[in-house]
C-alpha cells in the first residue's frame, strides 16, 4: 500500500487511480479516445473537428467534436466521450460493466439535450475502465467501422478500430495507476518507454 497523491490510501491492487480525480492518466485516455474517433471519422471521408469553440452548452461546456458534413438524418454528429470505473467504491455493490457504461451514455445524452433539440445528432461515447462500451457506443463504433472499410477498402478496419480504442484505454488504466505514485515512487517508468 501506498498513499496517493490525492492523500487516500491506495491498495495492492492499484485500483483507486483509475478514478482519482488527479490520476495523470485520465486526461490522456481522454483526448487518445477523442482522437480515434476524429481520425476515424476523417478516414471514413466524414470530415470532423474537436471542441468547436463555437459550440456549447449554456453552461459554456463544449462537446468532444463534430463532424462538418451530416452523419445521419441530414444531421452533424456531436459526440463526447467518457470513461467510467466500475470498480470503483461507489459502485462495487452494484456491479454491472456494461450497465456502467450505459448510465453514463444516459447521463451525456442528457447534458447535450439542448444540442439535440438544436438539430444536431448527439453520440455518447461511453466506456468502463476494463474496455466494455455503452450498447448505444457499441453501436456507433460498428456502424463507424463498417464506413471505415467502406471508403478505405481494408477488411479489417472495424477490428483495427477496436483494438486502437482497447489499446488506449488499457495504456492509458496503465499511466493512471502510476500517476497515484509520489515523484520518488515512481521505479515503473521504464514500462512507458517500451
């Protein structure tokens, strides 16, 4: 055990950094997720953009990206992206990974619910720390890969997609259990450098 940057206890399993506000991995897996998403989109032939200044809640907070041209329905795609831990203390009793996943969907569908009613379509993008999306990401994801190997003519575009997104989140796990290490702690940086 060890004490986390944050002052809390952390356990042999390493678990609390993975929903440590000050955990430095967060920030990161944020914005790799983003990028896959924008990247992909942008291979699909669907132009998009991240954090459109002009683009906001009242409460001045800016979705993840746009796509510039329709999605669906003659509709842009908004979508913002988010990553949830399971495991952490406020829902071990109620453990459920993909239920996880899809509150949180719920939850940024109804932060962006005056975007919606403004004619954009509005995608969550929501995953548990272990990898497992939302059904409504799921969704998205599959129907992004099918595009993708649509305009880029690789079969296995979908798949690549997925592992990206797996790959991300799992280095990302990594980085957050070593952001609750102290500055003199931290003897696993090596790992990083791989």
């Amino acid at each position: 055990m060890h004490e986390c940057v944050c002052g809390k206890m952390v356990s042999i399993d390493g678990r609390h950094g993975l929903s440590c506000k000050y955990s430095s991995g967060r920030h990161a897996r944020h914005s790799a997720l983003n990028e896959i998403v924008k990247k992909a989109l942008n291979s699909a032939h669907i132009p998009a953009v991240r954090e459109l200044p002009g683009l906001c809640r009242r409460d001045g907070k800016r979705p993840d990206g746009l796509t510039l041209v329709p999605w669906a329905h003659g509709k842009c795609l908004v979508w913002d992206v988010t990553v949830v831990d399971a495991l952490a203390p406020s829902r071990v009793e109620s453990f459920e990974t993909v239920k996880a996943a899809e509150e949180a969907e719920e939850r940024k569908e109804a932060k962006y619910r005056e975007l919606i009613s403004s004619g954009y379509a509005f995608q969550p993008i929501a995953f548990e720390t272990q990898g497992k999306s939302g059904p409504r990401t799921l969704r998205f994801l599959n129907e992004l890969g099918s595009r993708l190997r649509a305009n880029t003519l690789e079969d296995n575009a979908r798949q690549y997609l997925f592992q990206r997104i797996s790959i991300a989140i799992h280095t990302a796990n990594a980085a957050c259990e070593l952001g609750t290490l102290s500055r003199s702690e931290k003897k696993l940086d090596e790992v990083f450098f791989l």
